[in-house]
C-alpha cells in the first residue's frame, strides 16, 4: 500500500491548514503510518518531518492545471500509489482520492466560485472517493451544497492541539509583553483580512468601553491589514499587528484578557481550541462550528449585536466569570487530539484502498487451497460460485476469494471459466451474478479494515490454513460450502 500526499499547501502558506498537515504527518511517524507515504514536496516547501518519505516536485501553476493533473498522473504510475491526497485542491488523473474538507466557506458566504482555488475545490470534489470533514456542522455543508455525495462517504474527524499549547508562566508572558512593548491589558483577535471573521463587531464594541485607553489590541495572522475606518473605533489605544510564531502565539493566548472570535462562520476554529488550551476567555458567536469547539467554555454574543459584544468584554474581565471559563476551557480543550484524528483520517484512508473489492451489504470470504489437484480446486469453486449466485440476497453480497500473488493471474482465469460455467448451469444472466474478486497482498492495516468489513468466512475442504491465520479470518464465523454442482 502506498498513499501519495500532495504537499501544495506548504508552498501558498503556513496557516492554520498548514498546521493540521504537519500535524497529521507528525503523528503518522509516530504510529508507524509514515511507513505507506510519500509526501511530494512543491518546490521545497514542505516542512522536514523525520520519519517522513519525500519526492521533489515543481512548484503549483495555476495557469497550467492541465498539465499538473497529467503530471501527477504520472508520479502516481510511476510510484504505483494505490490513493491520492492533497493538501490543497489538486487532482492525478485515474488514482482514487480522499478529500479532507476544512470549510464550505466560499460556498456559505456566497464568494465567487469561479475563482481558481475553489473551481478546483469543486473538480477535487466530484473526483473524490471518500471526504473527511473536520466538524459535523462542515460535513452538514459539504452535502448541502454537494447533495450528490452518498452520507456515508463522509466522516468526521475534529482537528486536535499540541500539548505545547498549555497556559505558561507569568515570566514567560512578561517576556513576551516585553519584546512587543505592550505595557497593557490587552484583547487577541485573530484573522483581520476576510471579512467572514466579522472583526468590526469587536471594533465597534471596543469603542462603547469607557476604559479602552486603559487596553490594548493585539491582531495575529499573515499578512493582516488594519481599515482605516477601525482606527476611529481604538483611538486612544495601542493596536498591534503580529506575526507570531507558536511559542509566542502561545505566551500571547497565556496573557491575554480574551480571544475575541465574533466569526460569522467556520469550518473549525482552531483558534478557538488553542486559546482554551492556553487558558485564555474565549468571546465568539455561536455560528457554524464554533459550538462544537468551544461547547459551554465561551462566552457568546450574537454576531451583530454590539452592545452584547461590549458587554461580554466587560464580563469576562469579573475574577469569577474568568475562573469559569478557564476551568471549562481547559478540560474542554482536552478532548481534541492529533493522535484521534490521525487514527481516523488513517482509517478513511486504508479503507479506501479496499474500494475496488465493490463491498456491499453483506460481504463474504474464501480462502482456497491454491495448491491442491486441479479437479479437486475446480468442484470447490464451482460449489463456492454456485452457492452465493444462488443466496436470496446475491444482490447485496459480495464474495472475496483470497489468491496470493503467485497464483493470482492463473486464479482470475479460472474463476472466470467456473463463472461462465455455474450461470450457464443455472440459467442466470449475467447481471444476476453477485460481486466476485480476488484478495490477495494487503498490509495488516488494509486486512484489519476489511476483516471490520467481513461477515463471514466460507469453510471449504481444503483451505489456505496459513493465510486464514495470518490475515485473522480464523474468528470468523465459518459457513460451509456444498461441492455439489
């Protein structure tokens, strides 16, 4: 098993994206997943992750996409990667894909969709096998706006916190204030530059505080730009703009009055989680998939209510509304782990590799003795293969017949003649014949999927007793099978 990931995202950014891929790999190392990876590094840009496998490819070019999907076509061939995924919208050719779905925001907040980012969002959508969403209210999204999308294709695996996120020392935050110069109290906000993080709400509510010379604001994220028009709403009041790296960004949560997030919407809100983690008061709005994050451990307001907004800044500033939030905070933050998500991610991921073998309802399997004489093989099989045509729910059945590599190719043929053979005898249709196919060199991880998948073993006579133990179908329940045709 090989599974190609795309690393593209690292060559546009190092945002909150960035971080659940880093993550993720990092976690994958420590799990032993790395071993079935191979990242493509754009150019370079790809962080260095011990443990990780890497091949080097040119940088993304949105004025060339066609080109790309041939190009990555060709590098899954090339590796003979059994799936596909990107970090960032990108698309092979023929290889199957997963597709992680951090937000339906462009579709929610009404943006142009022709924009190049999200018509490729849509092509890696419809090209999609399975979709993992990083909250339920974006899987609800997901299939709203994509109702085509069988339910249970999607699953959902919350984003998780580095433990390095936990509240640090007053030193630590002193040294932090020192280097910026803030000498106030201050108020964190985050994400200045769209418009859906609904930041004038904070701005407007700071300028009702009678007090708010006595504060300060400090604004984090890339590339952030200050309207004008908000510089009417601080006068009087230090405004910072910071680029923060994590040990700083987490001295910034630890010291902080509040995290104010009034977003409109979110796919997540990992902020959100960080701030709590660090026992920093979180104020937001309780919109899209904020309450599934913060739970009860935020204060929150309406997304167009200032005057609730004002208040909220002034309450969390009361010792008791503060201890309360940072002791709910805290546990809160608590449940969201890298290492579940990687286990579920992991999971979709194996899983999907198994999706040729077209499992269905109700899903049998059948360990041959490949090595036994001929006629004997040939009456077994034909009993085997006359047996599920003739189940009164062929039609939701699907039986895999376990053929090792050195076998495999002879096994295909000859299960094609017996087939041919038994709807001959029976006067069946094509059409009517159940789903049929070979298994044979899966990973451990891939047999554990499919054994989950696996109602039943079919005894037969003579049976491959080392490949049953090896792959653990040994404890499943045993049909038997009747040779006679």
């Amino acid at each position: 098993m090989k599974i190609l990931i795309d690393g593209v995202f690292f060559q546009h950014a190092n945002t909150g994206i960035a971080r659940v891929w880093k993550s993720l790999l990092e976690a994958w190392v420590n799990d032993g997943f790395s071993d079935y990876l191979l990242v493509l590094d754009r150019a370079g840009t790809a962080p260095r992750i011990s443990g990780i496998h890497y091949r080097q490819i040119p940088p993304y070019d949105y004025g060339n996409i066609e080109h790309d999907r041939e190009f990555l076509q060709q590098i899954c061939d090339e590796e003979e990667a059994d799936l596909f995924i990107s970090t960032y919208y990108t698309t092979p050719l023929t290889t199957p894909s997963v597709l992680l779905v951090h937000d339906m925001i462009p579709e929610a907040m009404g943006a142009d969709l022709t924009y190049a980012d999200w018509r490729e969002k849509h092509h890696c959508i419809a090209a999609a096998s399975a979709y993992i969403t990083v909250s339920q209210n974006t899987a609800k999204d997901l299939l709203k706006f994509f109702p085509h999308i069988p339910p249970e294709l999607v699953t959902v695996a919350y984003n998780g916190i580095s433990r390095e996120f936990s509240p640090v020392s007053a030193t630590q935050i002193a040294q932090f204030k020192a280097t910026y110069g803030i000498t106030k109290p201050y108020f964190l906000i985050s994400g200045l530059n769209t418009t859906y993080k609904n930041n004038q709400l904070f701005f407007q509510a700071f300028a009702q505080l009678s007090t708010r010379t006595g504060f300060e604001v400090i604004c984090t994220g890339s590339q952030s730009l200050f309207k004008p028009e908000w510089r009417t709403y601080t006068s009087g009041s230090t405004v910072q703009i910071l680029q923060l790296t994590d040990a700083e960004l987490i001295a910034a949560y630890s010291g902080a009055i509040a995290l104010v997030y009034p977003s409109k919407y979110e796919g997540f809100g990992l902020p959100i989680l960080e701030a709590m983690a660090c026992g920093c008061p979180v104020i937001t709005c309780p919109n899209a998939s904020i309450p599934e994050v913060a739970g009860d451990a935020a204060l929150y307001v309406q997304d167009d209510d200032v005057l609730g907004m004002a208040n909220a800044l002034c309450d969390v500033q009361k010792p008791q509304v503060r201890h309360e939030l940072i002791a709910r905070g805290l546990p809160r933050s608590q449940q969201f782990s890298w290492v579940t998500m990687a286990a579920i991610v992991r999971s979709v991921f194996v899983e999907t590799t198994l999706q040729s073998f077209n499992l269905r309802k109700i899903n049998w399997i059948a360990f041959p003795n490949w090595q036994q004489p001929e006629e004997h093989l040939f009456v077994e099989l034909a009993g085997l293969i006359q047996m599920v045509m003739t189940y009164p729910e062929s039609q939701d059945l699907t039986l895999l017949i376990y053929a090792d590599s050195a076998v495999s190719e002879a096994a295909t043929y000859s299960l094609s003649d017996i087939t041919m053979n038994v709807l001959m005898q029976l006067d069946l249709a094509e059409d009517q014949v159940p789903e049929i196919a070979l298994v044979n060199e899966l990973t451990p991880l891939q047999w554990q999927a499919l054994a989950s998948k696996i109602q039943q073993r079919i005894g037969l006579v003579n049976e491959d007793q080392v490949a049953i133990e090896q792959t653990g179908m040994n404890r499943k329940p045993t049909l038997p099978v009747s040779t006679q045709v």
